[in-house]
C-alpha cells in the first residue's frame, strides 16, 4: 500500500496508541499527496499525477533526516479533472466534492493534535480550490497552518531540459511529465504512441492566454484532439532521472522548512 513511500513514514501503518503517544504532534508534518485519475494522451496512463505526487514524496522522504518528524498519508487518486472529461477514462470531483474531502480529512487531523498540513499536488487543473480550502480552514482554525503546494514549484532543471516553446506550453503528457514517468513507471509508458501536438487555435497578438496573467477557460478538447499538449516523442528517461532527483531534494528542504515553520501572527499585542 505504501508503494514509493519508506515504511516507517507511511501514516497508516501507525496503530492509534502511537499516533496518541506521538511527542509534539503541533510540529508533525503531515503529507497529503494527490493528483489525479485522468486522460493524459495515448502513450501515459491515467494516474500520471497522482504516481508523481507520490513518487517525488517518497523520493523526498527516503533523504529527509529521520529527527525530522513527517508522515506520507494516503494517495488522494482522484481530483478536479473536468477539463479532462470528454476524454474517457478520466474520473472527476467536483470543487465542491474536493473541497469538502479537503476540509473534513484536515480536521480529523487537527482534532488527533496535528497543526502542520501540506497539500502536496501534482494536477495542475485545482490549485484555486486547495488555495481557498486552506484560508478558510485557517480562519476556522487559527492555530492550523496548511500549505497548498504544488509539486512543480520546487527548484528544478526544467529550464535546462525543455525547449522554450515546452516550457510555456507543453502543460499535460508532454516531454516533462512523459519523461517523469520513464522514471517512476517505465513498463506503463508506450512511447510508440507519443505524439507531439501543442495547443491549437491560441489567440495571437492578444494579452489573453491559456493560462498565465490573463487566462481565459478552456477544457482540453478545444485545445487539442490527443490529449496531448506537448512534445511527449523527445521524453527520455534520463531526463526524467534528473527531474526526480532535483524534485525530491526541493521537496526534502519545503518539508525541513514547513517542520520549522511559525504562523506569523501580527494581530498579537
């Protein structure tokens, strides 16, 4: 069950009298990796996200400092895919369902005495909904401090490896995450079947984009007909041996730094 994650800090595993005798429990790091159960073109599987999210974790964790206390909790498989959704296999939350699975599991959290949660996501399609979960899970708890982080964001040599053009627009099943799992789950990559296609139909001239400052809504299919937006035929695993590496030793320092970590809290006398 704990796949990529080490034994001893996979949180199930803990029987209760444990997790109620844990010394300082404020100061656990608790993990939630998650992802997704979604299209991600004709070469890659549907679990793309979610076997990152928990790979770099449990890369991340195998070289954190055992005085370092934080535990891997299950898998949340399934995400906010809906843009995914014309493509069939993808299973989807709604925000709403998402948010309340967010919501109820972090306070079955802080009410065992847990105080540091970090949303560890790897599905680039619901930042926004785990961004407004954790405000208004810390304003409901004051003293609950959650970090909606997104897998990526941690220093990496992407810059290095992809072409310019990849890098603002290869964002599903192109060369990054195609050669991330030539690492993590080669014999479920059909590298016959990849296929560069990148977004189609994008406004020129235009300060409106796909995403970034000024974004306008899209689902996939209006933007390509694999699935792909991308250049997933130039994935190597090398490449995606040196993006592991450098995700997990970022992932090991936000977890050092999270343990660490204070609210701010200027409202004090």
């Amino acid at each position: 069950m704990h796949h990529w994650i080490p034994l001893e800090r996979f949180f199930p595993y803990l029987p209760w009298p444990t997790v109620e005798s844990m010394a300082d429990k404020a100061n656990v790091v608790m993990i939630q990796p998650m992802g997704a159960i979604e299209q991600h073109g004709p070469h890659l599987p549907l679990v793309v996200d979610a076997a990152i999210a928990q790979a770099v974790l449990g890369k991340a964790l195998e070289i954190l400092a055992a005085d370092i206390p934080a535990y891997a909790l299950p898998t949340l498989y399934y995400g906010k895919s809906n843009e995914h959704w014309h493509f069939p296999g993808t299973i989807t939350l709604s925000a709403q369902t998402l948010r309340q699975v967010l919501m109820e599991s972090a306070e079955s959290l802080y009410r065992t005495g847990f105080r540091k949660l970090v949303w560890m996501n790897a599905h680039g399609g619901q930042p926004q909904v785990l961004e407004m979960a954790a405000r208004d899970l810390h304003q409901q708890y004051p003293d609950l401090m959650v970090f909606p982080l997104f897998v990526w964001q941690v220093p990496n040599p992407a810059a290095e490896l992809l072409t310019p053009k990849e890098l603002e627009l290869g964002i599903h099943a192109g060369d990054a995450e195609t050669s991330l799992m030539l690492a993590i789950l080669p014999e479920q990559v059909q590298m016959d079947k990849a296929v560069c296609e990148y977004p189609q139909g994008l406004p020129k001239d235009s300060l409106l984009s796909m995403e970034g400052a000024l974004p306008f809504a899209w689902v996939t299919r209006d933007l390509s007909r694999s699935g792909v937006l991308g250049d997933a035929t130039v994935a190597s695993r090398e490449k995606g041996d040196r993006l592991l590496a450098a995700l997990a030793a970022g992932w090991r320092q936000v977890i050092i730094d999270v343990h660490r970590f204070q609210q701010p809290q200027a409202w004090r006398p």
